[in-house]
C-alpha cells in the first residue's frame, strides 16, 4: 500500500469517521488543513492597494474608479478593483429544521451534524484569508443572526452558534435569506446550506431577488443517500419530518417513481437556480467533506 500526504487529509477520508475522531471545532480546523493543503496555488491575492482586476460597474460606485480607456475602447463600464476590496463579505445560511435531523443509516452523519461541519470549516477557510464571515440559523424563522465580521473572535462565536440544539418543524428560507442580505450591506457571497424541504416558489422568489442585490448565491443541496435511492423491501410507513404526516406503502411498488421524483426535483431546483443566476449543487452525506468544499469555494478560489 502506497502511503501518501492525500492519503492523510482529513476533507478526503469518510465524514463519519473523520467526524468521530474530535469535536466540531477539532474537526474543522482539520478540514481546512487538509483542503489547504490540497489546493495548487495560494488562495490569497494579497491585501495591498494595487491593481488587482475590474469588474462590472453598479449603481453608486465611485466614478473615479470607472476605467475610461475601457469604455472608450470596448463600450464596457468596469470599475478598477484593488486587491485590498477582493476581501469579501459572506454569509452561511444553514437550515436547522426538523427534517434536517435525520439520517438514512445509523453509520453516516445527519444532514444538520453534515451542514454544521461544512459551515464550519467554510467559515474557518473564509476567515484565514481575512474574509468576512457571518452565520444565520433557520427553521422557522431566524434563530441565530451573526453579523460578518473578519477578527479572530468570530470563529469562536460561529461555533458555539452550530453547536446550540433544537429545531421547529417547519422552514422558512426566505426570511433567512433576507437576514443575511441585510447582514452583508454590499454585495457579498451567500452559501445555504438546506435540504430543500421548503415552498420552492417563496425560495426561488428570494434567490431571484438576493441575485438582483448583487450577492453571489450557492446552494448546497444536503441530502442523505437514502433519500435518493429508497433502499429496502416490504411495507413502510413514510413519515413527513416537518408536517407529520404519514403514508404506508410497499417499497418495491414505490421506489420507481419515487426516484423519478426526486431526480425531476433536483433538475427543477438545478434548472431554477440557474435562472436566478444561483450557484446549485447536490451534496450527499457520505461525500468526502472535500466536495462541498471545493463547491462552495469553485468562484472564490478560482479552482480549476
């Protein structure tokens, strides 16, 4: 057996087993070592004040900064961007209802204990290059709301903000998102973190209107495998986490169609995304912490 430095990294081993081995915190940190560890080329541009990029003009930019040579030549308003304004603003969104408590096998993590663990190793990653970094948890409505902050401090607080318990049944994404917006002020990056078991239309209605504010929108799609693959025979009592409703049905009679819905709805919330201009992916919870990871940073890392 070849040993390896990969073979070490803990963003690259079982999220169960990795998730075992330490607290939250512990395990985050180790993530991030691991995933920086990874990576081909620094994530960092530096924190001077020269020339870094352009990017499009909006309304209320500084006219100073227009490039004139640009527009002149080409017909296109860029503001000039400097390497200590490319620190962002973000905010994670993390979903704390009911329905995201559950797991498929008693081996894998729940989707929230995933989420918590992806939020806090984003969070740790985003500060390390002096980002800054905010939290709202959600069921509900809001229950946790930390403003963006780039110190030190911050981290601490995020993960004692993940670990605090309790959940409602239901879930109200777009009150959530709306907090964050308001949290960021200028355009920022938003990641959620969600199963998605909420009412599509108020949600893609807050996606649209978070993209027309400027914010960068990415959606991790948290599902466990067995919400995908409807494993197991015979009878079943089908329970709705958030409404408590229940079905019984035979399994083999069902799961054909039921994966043909949830394949439908991972395309329509893939497809709808895209309209408003979301980043959107499905995350399983027994992927590798590095996939997520690497989903989330895609724009912010410039990975290949």
């Amino acid at each position: 057996m070849i040993d390896s430095p990969a073979a070490h990294r803990a963003d690259l081993l079982d999220p169960a087993v990795i998730s075992a081995l330490g607290r939250l915190e512990i395990v985050a940190r180790w993530l991030v070592d691991g995933f920086l560890t990874g990576l081909h080329k620094s994530p960092r541009k530096g924190f001077s004040v020269e020339f870094a990029e352009h990017r499009p003009y909006q309304p209320g930019d500084d006219l100073r900064y227009i490039d004139w040579r640009v527009l002149a030549r080409a017909d296109r308003w860029l503001v000039k961007q400097y390497e200590e304004e490319t620190n962002l603003r973000a905010s994670i969104v993390l979903d704390v209802s009911r329905s995201m408590d559950w797991r498929g096998d008693p081996s894998r993590l729940t989707k929230l204990a995933y989420a918590e663990r992806v939020a806090a190793a984003v969070a740790l990653l985003l500060l390390r290059q002096r980002d800054a970094v905010g939290l709202v948890r959600f069921d509900s409505e809001p229950r946790t709301v930390i403003p963006p902050r780039a110190r030190t401090v911050q981290w601490r607080r995020i993960v004692a903000a993940l670990e605090a318990a309790g959940s409602a049944r239901s879930t109200d994404a777009t009150r959530a998102l709306m907090a964050a917006a308001r949290m960021l002020g200028r355009p920022g990056l938003v990641i959620l973190l969600s199963d998605l078991l909420l009412e599509p239309d108020d949600f893609f209605n807050a996606v649209s209107a978070m993209r027309a504010g400027g914010h960068d929108v990415q959606v991790l799609h948290i599902m466990d495998p067995q919400e995908r693959d409807l494993p197991g025979v015979g009878d079943a009592v089908f329970v709705d986490p958030e409404s408590g409703a229940t079905v019984t049905s035979t399994v083999a009679d069902v799961r054909a169609v039921y994966r043909k819905t949830v394949a439908a709805a991972i395309e329509e919330n893939r497809t709808r995304c895209a309209a408003a201009g979301a980043g959107y992916q499905v995350v399983f919870t027994d992927d590798p912490f590095v996939v997520p990871l690497r989903l989330a940073f895609a724009k912010r890392q410039r990975l290949p």
